[in-house]
C-alpha cells in the first residue's frame, strides 16, 4: 500500500487472486485511464507481477465489488428467517461473508432442525437464531469498519508515506496477539460447532 494505492494478493494454490481498491465512486475515472494504467498501478505496487500483469487485456477480467456493511434490524417474520448476506451484508475486509454465513445455517440447524423435521417452528426460535449471531455480526463489522477507516481509505487517501495505526501493529509484533486477528476472522468470537445429534443425522443420510 502506498501512494494511494492498496493492492491484496492471495495465493489461491492454482491461481492468485488480486485486489485493488480504490475509493468509493472512483471506478469510472479509473476505467477513463485506461486498462494499462491500471497494470501500471498493479506493477508499481507488487513488482513480482510485471511479468503476468499483461493478462489482463480487457475489463472484462475486471470485477468490481462495491463495499458496503450492514445489518437488518428484524431477520424473521412468521415462517421466513434470513441469514447470511439476507440478514446483512459484510464488507469484503477479512473475506468473513462466507464464514459468517456458514456460521448462521449451523446455529440454525442446531436450533431449528427438530422442529424443521416436525413442521412446527415458533416465532421464539426464530428470534432466538438472531439472538444468537447478532452480537458476533456486529462486533466483527466494527473490526471491518475500524481497518476500512483506518487502514483502507487511510492509504488510499494519502499521497505520504502509510503507517498502520499502533493497535495493528502491536498485535502483529506480540506472539501472544499474533494469531488473534485470524482466528477472529476464521471462527468469530466463539466457534460454532454442529450439534452430536444433526451429524449422526447428516452421515446417516
């Protein structure tokens, strides 16, 4: 990161899959620079790929996923309940959308699924699904929006030198902390396991 830029790169094994954010709203001008202003950008920031940035020939190898964070107030209604992205939408930051929603259907099955098999689901139990994941969905969202503030559009609004704020940094010099980050991101504040009864089930099916 620097110089405006923000650039991610992960290791998918057979491929890599690269971020570049920009500021929200900022996808037009960027595409009005053309496709190789942005292999340039890319290049400048992660100099390994200047030998594969090439690849991408036209915007059609571009997606463009606009971030947004939020949560609805109420996720059931008398035979509806949502989670995942239907119940809120998770900013890009850390990649937690699917382990938040993987998270929601195991809380669901394990407090739902007698009731599912009988046909007779109350009201109660739907509201205690979301009284059971909405504290982890907010806190993580903070974590998202405080590194979205702090470090995304700090670095991309700044032509100076970044510096990531002391709390990160403190967190990635301490062993003890180090591991915390991932964790969170991976399993939320506590893991969510499925219930003895609803895996014997699942094998058996």
């Amino acid at each position: 990161m620097g110089g405006g830029h923000l650039v991610i790169v992960l290791d998918r094994g057979e491929q890599w899959q690269v971020a570049y954010a920009i500021l929200k709203g900022g996808y037009q001008q960027v595409r009005a620079q053309g496709i190789e202003a942005l292999q340039k950008a890319l290049v400048e920031r992660v100099p390994w790929l200047s030998d594969r940035a090439q690849f991408l020939e036209d915007w059609k190898h571009v997606s463009v996923l606009s971030v947004e964070s939020s949560r609805l107030p109420f996720w059931h209604r008398p035979g509806l309940l949502l989670i995942g992205d239907a119940a809120h939408v998770m900013s890009p930051v850390g990649g937690v959308g699917i382990n938040y929603a993987i998270q929601d259907a195991v809380v669901t099955s394990n407090l739902l699924g007698d009731s599912l098999k009988q046909g007779k689901v109350s009201r109660e139990q739907l509201a205690a699904v979301q009284k059971s994941r909405e504290f982890p969905v907010k806190l993580i969202q903070k974590v998202q929006g405080y590194i979205q503030q702090r470090v995304v559009a700090a670095a991309l609004q700044s032509d100076n030198p970044f510096r990531i704020p002391l709390p990160m940094r403190v967190i990635v010099r301490l062993p003890i902390l180090r591991k915390f980050p991932a964790r969170l991101v991976g399993f939320g504040i506590r893991k969510v396991r499925i219930k003895t009864a609803s895996a014997v089930s699942q094998r058996g099916a």
